[in-house]
C-alpha cells in the first residue's frame, strides 16, 4: 500500500499524517536532590511522519579566522589545569552498554546507526546518526515536506564538498529544535541544520555538535544511541531492516547525469571563506527517473471446478481493471491447458512439421542401451505420460531409431531427452529467419500494459508428418515408440515452431504483440486497449487449437523481464539484479576472471598478422618472433581463443587507441601513456645458481687439514680428523682418497656427485642400470663420495623411466586368504571358460558354477555372453535345484557386473563379491576347476573339435565322482550322503551291486542321510587343514607390499591395453596413481592424476610404489 501511495501521489512525497514509531527508554528509580528536576510531561504525538531522508557535516565556523581560533582552542589549552564543570547532576548520569542492548541486533553486522526524530512535530525517519560527520544536515526534500516557512532558513555563503571533489551548493541554515527520545524520557536541543539540494537514501544526518550537545554516547555494535534526561538515560536504537533498506537503494540504482548536479565554481568562492566536507551518500535528484526491479504478480481463480487451476495477474492494476481482467480469464479459461489431455494440436491443415531427410543418407538404427532400476523406471514413467497424452505412439517396424537419454536436473529429477544425432545429420539445416531480439525487444518496449504468455508444452503442439513419424522411433523398455507430435532434440524444431507461431499470429506480429519461439508478449500502447488485444490473441490461439500454460502466464503488467531485457512503458531499461551482481562482484585476480570469459574473441586488420598468430603464415622476423610467443603464453589461459581479420574502417578505435602514442604533432595527447623501458616480449633473465659454490661438503674439513692444517677445537673430533685424513691426499688442490682398487679417487662434492650418477646412469653412455652396477661403475671411473650406494639407490629409485620399465614382480605380495563356505550350496563361484571352436547351436563359451563346500560343479554351453544368460543360468541350474544361495563371487566381467545381474540377486537375496582386476587367485575355486574341465575335455575330441559341448556331462560326471584332495571325499557323497554308481560297477559288478537289496536299500539310504552331517564336518576339518598347509606354502613366498592412503603407486601397464599400443616397447608400468581407499588387506581402489577414480578394485600384486 505504501509503494501505490507513493506513486499516486507526488508531492509532498513520502508523508504519513499519523502513526509513531517510540524507542526504548531505561528510566532510572525515582530521586530526589539537587540537580533533579520536575519530569516534563509526556512528548507529543507527531502530525506527520517523513519516510526519505539523507545525510552530510560542518564543523569549526565560516572563516579563515574562525578557523583558526577553532583550533588554537585545543592547542593551547593549559590541560595542567583541572576542568570545572556546572553541569546539572542528571548530565553526568554514568552510561553503560550490555547484553540486553544486543537482544533486538541481528549479528554480526555492519549496519549504520539509522534511527528516527521529532521536528517540527513530525516523526521524520531514516535519519543517520553519523559521529564522523562535522555539521548536521537536511536534505531539501524534507525541508519541503516539513512545510516549513523559506524565510526561516538563514544565509550560508560557503559551498561544502563531497566525496566527488565536487562543491555543493548550501541552501540555508535552519534552525529548530528536535526531539531525541520518546515517552517522559527526551531532550529538545536546538539544531542547526546546512540545507542542501542532493539526492539520498537518507532524510537527515545527525552529526558531532547535536551529539556532543546531547552529551549522546553511540554504540555502533550495539546499533543504538544513549543520552542522559531529566527522568534518567535514555535510548535511541536503530532500525537494522530501514539502513540495509538504504544501502541497497544506494548501490544498486544509477546516478543521474551529472549535468544535472548544480555546481559551484570554486574560484567564485570569496577567500575569506573556507570550504567544508560532507559525505555524500547518494547525489540522485529526488524527481530522477530509476530502473523499477520486476513488477510483483499475484496468482487469481480462473476456474470455478477447480480452485487450484489460477494464473497470474499484476498488483498494480487498478480495482476496475482488476475485475475486467479477471473476469476475461473467466471467459476464455478454455484457452488454457491444465493437463496434456487438455492439447488438442494444431491442425495439420493449417501446419505440421516434416523432415526433409538426405535420400542418400543411410537410415541407422542405434545399438539399444540398456537402462536400469531407478533410470528404466523413469523412461516407462515418461512414456507412459506421453502415450496418454496422444503424444507418441507404439511402432512395430522402423529404420531409424534412437535412444534415450537421462539428463538430471538441478533439483534431483530425471528428464529424458531422445539422441537424435543420426537423424540431425541426414537433415539439412531449416534455414527460416529468425526475428532479431533487439528489434523484438525495442518494439516491446514503451507500451503501458504487456502480457507474457507461454505455450503449454510448445512444441507437443505441432503435429508430425505421418510418413516422418516413424523416423523419430526410440527405444523405451522392451517396446519401441515414436513421436507423432514434434519432440525436442530435433535439428529444425526450433525453426519449425517460430515459423508456426508466425503463421498463427500473423495479423498481430509488430501491431500488439511479439513473438519469439515460444516467448510471446501481447503489449498495448494504452491500458484501456489491453484487453481488446487480448481477446484478438485468444481468438486465434482458440481457432488454431493452441493452448497456454496458466502456470507461466502473467497478464496486466507495467514492466517485466522479456527475452532477458526489462522492459517498460519507458523503455528498455537496466535489470537491477544485474546492477546488484556487479556491485557485489568480488575483484578479478587474473586476465582470465577479470573478463569472467573462458573464451575470448579477437579482431585485427592486418591479415598478415592473423596468419601468424594462427600458424598459417610462417613467422621470420625474430622480433615478431618473440610477440608471437609471448601471444601462445596469454592463449593458454583461456579454454578457447579465435583471432580474425576485419577491415579496417570497423577497429576504428584500437586504431585511435594506437595513435596515442604517437610523436606526431597532428595527435595531441590527452591522456597519460605509460612508456614501457623494454619491449612487452622480453622477459627477465632467468640464470641457473649452482648449489656448488658455497654450500658445506663433507670434503671441506679434509680440505682444511690438508691445506691449512686447521683442526676442530674438540679433541676426540680433532684425533678424528687425522685418523680419516691420513687416506686422503691433494693433487693440485684437488682432494684425492687412496684406495684399493685404483691408485687415486677424486673426491666430489655432492653435487658433482648428482652430475655423476644422472651421466653415467641415463646420459648417453647411460642404460638406466642398477644401484649396486652404477655405484661400482662410478667407483671404476675413479671418484668416491660417502654412502655411494646409498645415493645410487636413492637415485635409482625415483628415476622415472626405471620405474615404469622396470620388472615384473612375481612374488606375492599377500599373505593367502582362505574362504571356507559355512554349509553346502551356501557360496558358489562363477566363471566363464573359453572361447572355444563354435559347436552346434553356435555355443562358443562354457559358464561354469563350483560350490565351495562340497566342490559341485554346475556348467553350462553358452551361445552369447549375456547378463540374461548368466541370470538364467544360475536360477535354473542352481537355485531350482539347491535352493537360494547366500553369496555368489565372480569376476568383474560385463556379464556380473551390471545392473542387470545384481538386480537379480538383490531380488533373491544373493550378495555378490567381485574380485580384484587381473587377480584370478582370488577365485581360485574356479579357476581350477576350468582346468580340470579343459583337461577332460580334450582328450575325447580328437579330431572333432566342435562336439565340445556334447562332452560337458561325461566330464562334469567325472569330477563329480572323484574324491577331491581338500575333502577327502566326492562332491557326490558330500552332497546326497552317498556314493554314485559309475559304468565300471556296471561292467564290472561290484560288491555293492553283486549283493544289492532292495529292500535294505532304502532304510541304508536313510541312515547314510543321518550320518551326513557328521560326514560333512569331518570333510570341513580336513578342508581347513588343507587350506592351512597351502596357505603355509604360499606365504613363504610372499613378500610384503602394502600401502597407505594417499600413496602413489604404478599399476602393470599388460591390464590396460599398453603392449598392443606400443608392441615389445611398452612400458611394464604405467601409472602414477593416488591410493583412495583400502576395502580390505591386499585390495585398492585408485584415482588418477585428476582426481578421477579409476573403475573396480584392484589387487597388490597388480601395484608397486611409485617415487616422485
């Protein structure tokens, strides 16, 4: 109500005529003395109250004289001398700040003191408290809405200065007396206020003379201000939401040209008076015509069945406007769409989208991918919406088809988006112009009513062509549908739609109203036309069937942000978040953020030039040489950098820029020019320091004893010295050790000593040989240094190219972990064998499946390596015949490790276990049974390689009865209780089948049965033993290797692809990589040098540590 207040009415602005805003007082007990006085009766209340206010200074009096006497006082004042003070006792009541000042302080802040006064009888708000500011000042705008008599306002003939160096001229000196305070609890000096004619956030400033009069004290954490009074202290607080009111208003609306502002020459400014400072918050002129931020929009009931379906209105239509307008979204509320059912589609006769594809361009069908859980479920979700919503149908042939894509949104949620590449390429480019946004935005502009409508689902509103809408078919589930209304993702779409709204409304465009795409805003020169305009609009959306959104539309607004521009009856004006963006714009630190570009464009009218810069021309000048250079540096830091060629009448100002610094006469200067003392490519000189020099060796007391005969003042280290300088000799002031195996060493420093070993271990007679080799080899050139083997290990450790073509290791670097299954059926291991020759039914592959307990071995002939496959596999030859299992341990192949097969398990309750990458021991089980598998297979073949799979039964037959070394016994006995009849008792009637008994069998059966579980347990124990004795075995050769989070390791460069790439001269290592995390002992997961993780875990004999 106050902004429709303050619009409406123009002057005097920003007046209330009641209303009082108190300020808490802390009265003190009732005294009685001397000094007190009878308390005052109540203040008043004000008859007005003025809502703007500004601020200013003055100190120290007119004249040089005055001046100058003004601070003579304080220079010469003898403060030897005790002050005496006649003050009344209630003037020195003490003052004190707490905790409960801070109660109604919102903190940490840096808010000013903005408060509120009595003058004239009225309440005059937003009055800055400033102690820095020398006179107390009212702006003009007060003083006018004070309705205070002109000829009260006294002569001032002396200008003040602001903070733009600028003088301002004074209008007068008024003189009144205001209130401070509230209730029975105020003082009413008297105030000199400096009237001035400038713009800001403020009414009024109070500054040091009100306040020492006042004897105020301000507290500027505490945001408020105490005073002593007759009746005790009292407290003036500041409004925190009215100042950062006012901060806002400050720094984000433009100032007005400074033509506007009155000024004052100073060299008319007599010079027996001195100018004064003011602080100028805000130099706007009060009538200045600002940006206004967007209008505010209110929702309204467009429906009488249903209240939720409502639209969007302004708030500054009048009442009468008001219900005319709502009364036409009453009547023509069939014109908007609450759901997609609700989109009947523009009629093909009067427009429909057609794909002009390339007649020589393949039709391609994409490779499907699969989707999973959550994804899956949101494309069924989406199709569904679209299927009922008539906006796709299903398709039982196509050529073209697409896949989807999930994009997530910034709030969490799916969209799915069709990849119609393949297509956009067989389409030419729709090359329909596009409506220029200046012109668009110009001609919106400047209108007293605009509304903005938006379609409801744009481009779903366009119906396809029935011989084209078989080409937009994608994949969804196991089904496959197409679009018969036009999706998005198409190459034209964005085209097609303009050229659709344009035939729509072709009789409105550029009389009452715009359209861009899908942005339309119906704009009226007068309000009393708008709705006249509307109904024209409504009537052609209802004829070609086209329907809005309500939720997006907003009907009757002044101004309003279009195609990202406001725009206003008066014109095209600056938004204010924008303003506000680069107010609060934190200082650039580089080329690169100062521009907030990742990509720069640049021109240049020398041709020459261009082709330099982008490599085309070769450059032979050597100083252009260097600029080029210096050229590629600053293309560095950006993500993309284009330099072209323009004629040059269009770089008229860098050419102007250019002629700055010339020496010619005819271009005089006008601005400084920095003249650089060298060219801008030249850079300093960067010189190698030697660390020889100067730098303590352990030669340097040998040295001194040898030569000088200086020894260390300790005696043990003296007698020391001698001792090891007794092996030592000097050969022309070269230090020299004896030794054993060559007549003299040269002594080296230890840098000499790096140059040695990095020459003689990679220098060109170098072959990156070992520690213990490149020590002795150094020593058999005759020099010597301490720890040299040290130092050569040293180096040789963190020699780059050693490290990645170093060795192999073989030796374990884990201790052995057994598994041992709980019970039978409880953990079973999967594993692929083969390829093999392709067998009847093109079965190329064999998917083998071991318990860990009893050693079953389930295998099945496989014809493609499917997930589906291997789900089928372990229900019906697993789960159906033993029951749901607990665990199931595979490799990472595609097959396992996919959303697909641990959906599967997740459904029965199986956990899945991978192992490590390239580590096949951790499903040894596995592992060695495809090579007991492999090992019975070939020799029935002989010369029929491709009955392979006619021989898995005979050899699964075979394991299954053959005791195995860890149980002791059979996996057919340890799984059915007893042992099976192979064809050798057949042939040769054995004991059990000479005297078989039917009748004894079966209770034989039963009790085998009940002795099963004591069989089984003997078998567990024997197991556990067995694996112990391995385990003792294996890690006799282990030879630990572990690491820590945040190492840096290499990785075995055979698992990545290396040797195919580069052949016999591949590293053996490749890498560095950061250890991220340690699921377990013996098993890591990495990330790459740019933070990436790499996939799957991978085991420690794969790594080794990688030296920097």
């Amino acid at each position: 109500m106050l902004n429709e207040y303050i619009q409406r009415v123009e002057q005097p602005r920003f007046v209330r005529e009641q209303g009082t805003q108190h300020q808490g007082i802390r009265n003190p007990p009732n005294r009685q003395g001397v000094g007190y006085q009878q308390a005052p009766p109540p203040l008043p209340p004000p008859a007005r109250v003025i809502h703007m206010i500004t601020g200013g200074l003055e100190a120290g009096g007119l004249s040089s004289k005055q001046r100058k006497l003004y601070v003579r006082e304080v220079k010469h004042q003898n403060r030897s001398q005790k002050r005496k003070f006649d003050d009344a006792e209630w003037k020195t009541q003490p003052i004190t700040f707490t905790s409960v000042d801070l109660e109604t302080v919102v903190t940490p802040h840096n808010d000013p003191l903005v408060t509120s006064v009595t003058i004239n009888n009225c309440e005059v708000q937003r009055v800055l408290v400033d102690t820095g500011s020398a006179p107390d000042i009212m702006y003009f705008h007060c003083f006018e809405s004070l309705r205070i008599d002109p000829a009260l306002l006294q002569r001032y003939d002396g200008p003040i200065y602001g903070f733009n160096n600028q003088p301002v001229p004074v209008e007068g000196v008024l003189t009144m007396n205001v209130a401070f305070g509230s209730g029975r609890s105020y003082v009413t000096p008297t105030v000199r206020f400096l009237v001035v004619k400038m713009a800001s956030s403020f009414n009024a400033v109070i500054g040091r003379p009100t306040l020492t009069e006042i004897r105020a004290v301000v507290s500027q954490s505490h945001l408020c201000m105490k005073f002593p009074t007759p009746t005790g202290i009292a407290t003036l607080r500041g409004n925190q939401e009215v100042a950062r009111h006012c901060y806002i208003t400050s720094v984000t609306q433009p100032q007005k040209d400074k033509a506007q502002t009155p000024e004052i020459n100073p060299k008319q400014i007599p010079d027996d008076r001195q100018v004064m400072g003011v602080e100028i918050v805000d130099n706007r002129p009060e009538d200045e015509t600002r940006a206004a931020p967007v209008e505010d929009v209110e929702e309204v009931q467009i429906n009488d069945r249903d209240p939720s379906r409502k639209t969007q209105i302004g708030t500054k239509l009048s009442s009468e406007e008001r219900a005319e307008l709502i009364a036409f979204l009453w009547a023509n509320n069939d014109v908007f769409a609450w759901t997609s059912a609700d989109m009947p589609g523009i009629p093909t006769s009067v427009f429909q989208h057609k794909l002009s594809t390339n007649p020589l361009k393949k039709p391609v069908a994409q490779k499907r991918r699969l989707f999973g859980g959550e994804r899956l479920k949101v494309i069924k979700e989406e199709v569904e919406k679209l299927l009922q919503a008539g906006f796709v149908r299903r398709v039982d042939y196509c050529e073209w088809v697409a896949n989807p894509v999930l994009v997530k949104k910034a709030n969490g949620k799916w969209r799915m988006c069709i990849d119609y590449t393949n297509l956009n390429d067989a389409c030419p480019k729709d090359c329909y112009p596009m409506p220029n946004i200046d012109k668009l935005v110009e001609a919106a502009s400047g209108n007293e009513r605009l509304s903005l409508l938006d379609a409801y689902s744009g481009y779903h509103q366009v119906p396809m062509a029935l011989e084209d809408e078989g080409k937009t078919s994608f994949y969804a589930g196991d089904e496959i549908y197409c679009y018969v209304m036009m999706p998005f993702g198409l190459k034209n779409a964005g085209a097609t739609y303009q050229k659709m709204v344009t035939i729509v409304f072709r009789a409105q465009i550029g009389r009452n109203l715009e359209v861009y795409v899908d942005d339309i805003v119906v704009k009226s020169l007068k309000a009393d036309d708008h709705l006249t305009d509307l109904a024209e609009t409504f009537n052609n959306l209802r004829q070609n069937r086209m329907r809005l959104n309500p939720a997006k539309c907003i009907f009757g607004v002044e101004s309003r942000k279009f195609l990202g521009f406001m725009v206003s009856r008066r014109g095209i004006e600056v938004n204010p978040e924008k303003i506000r963006a680069i107010a609060e714009m934190e200082p650039p630190k580089s080329l690169a953020l100062e521009l907030k570009l990742s990509a720069i464009q640049v021109y240049s009218d020398s041709h020459l030039v261009v082709n330099q810069i982008n490599s085309i021309c070769e450059v032979v000048d050597p100083v252009m040489v260097k600029y080029v250079a210096l050229v590629a540096e600053l293309k560095c830091k950006f993500q993309k950098f284009c330099l072209s060629k323009i004629p040059r009448t269009e770089n008229e100002q860098a050419d102007s820029l250019s002629k700055i610094a010339s020496d010619s006469s005819s271009h005089s200067r006008s601005v400084f020019v920095e003249v650089l003392d060298e060219p801008s490519f030249v850079k300093p000189r960067v010189m190698e320091i030697s660390t020889n020099p100067g730098t303590p060796s352990w030669t340097d007391p040998i040295l001194s004893f040898l030569r000088d005969g200086i020894v260390p003042e300790d005696r043990q280290e003296a007698m020391k010295l001698r001792r090891k300088a007794s092996r030592y000799t000097l050969v022309d002031g070269v230090l020299y050790k004896r030794s054993f195996s060559l007549p003299l060493l040269q002594c080296l420093n230890p840098y000499e000593a790096e140059y040695a070993l990095r020459e003689v271990h990679e220098g060109v007679c170098g072959s990156h040989i070992g520690a213990r080799t490149l020590a002795h080899k150094v020593l058999r050139q005759g020099y010597y240094w301490p720890n040299m083997y040290k130092d050569a290990t040293l180096f040789v450790q963190r020699c780059l190219k050693c490290q990645f073509f170093a060795h192999l290791t073989h030796q374990p670097a884990e201790e052995l972990t057994t598994l041992v299954a709980p019970w039978p059926f409880a953990q079973w291991g999967l594993d692929l064998l083969g390829p093999f020759i392709k067998g009847v039914g093109g079965v190329t592959h064999l998917i083998v499946g071991v318990d860990y307990f009893t050693k079953w071995v389930e295998a099945r002939p496989l014809s493609s390596l499917t997930s589906k496959k291997v789900e089928d596999f372990v229900f019906s030859s697993i789960i159906c015949r033993y029951g749901i299992l607990n665990q199931i341990v595979a490799d990472n192949g595609t097959q396992f490790n996919c959303t697909s097969f641990r959906d599967f398990c997740s459904s029965y309750g199986i956990k899945l276990q991978f192992t490590s990458v390239y580590h096949p021991e951790s499903n040894g089980m596995v592992e060695s049974v495809n090579k007991c598998i492999l090992e019975g297979i070939k020799p029935r073949l002989e010369q029929h390689k491709a009955k392979w799979a006619d021989e898995i039964n005979n050899v699964l037959w075979a394991y299954r009865t053959t005791s195995r070394t860890a149980t002791g016994e059979t996996p057919y006995h340890l799984a059915f209780g007893t042992e099976a009849v192979i064809p050798v008792e057949i042939g040769v009637p054995s004991l059990r089948v000479t005297h078989f008994d039917e009748g004894q069998n079966g209770q034989l059966l039963r009790e085998s049965l009940d002795l099963l579980d004591d069989l089984r347990e003997e078998a567990r124990l024997r197991t556990l033993v067995y694996k112990q004795k391995i385990a003792n075995f294996y890690n006799k050769r282990v030879r630990p290797r572990t690491f820590k989070l945040g190492d840096l390791v290499l990785r075995k460069a055979g698992l990545t692809g290396f040797e195919t790439r580069f052949g016999k001269l591949a590293p053996n290592w490749e890498g560095p990589y950061t250890v991220a995390e340690v699921p377990h002992p013996g098993a890591y997961i990495l990330r790459d040098t740019k933070g990436k993780r790499v996939p799957r875990v991978w085991n420690v004999n794969n790594l080794k540590k990688f030296y920097p």
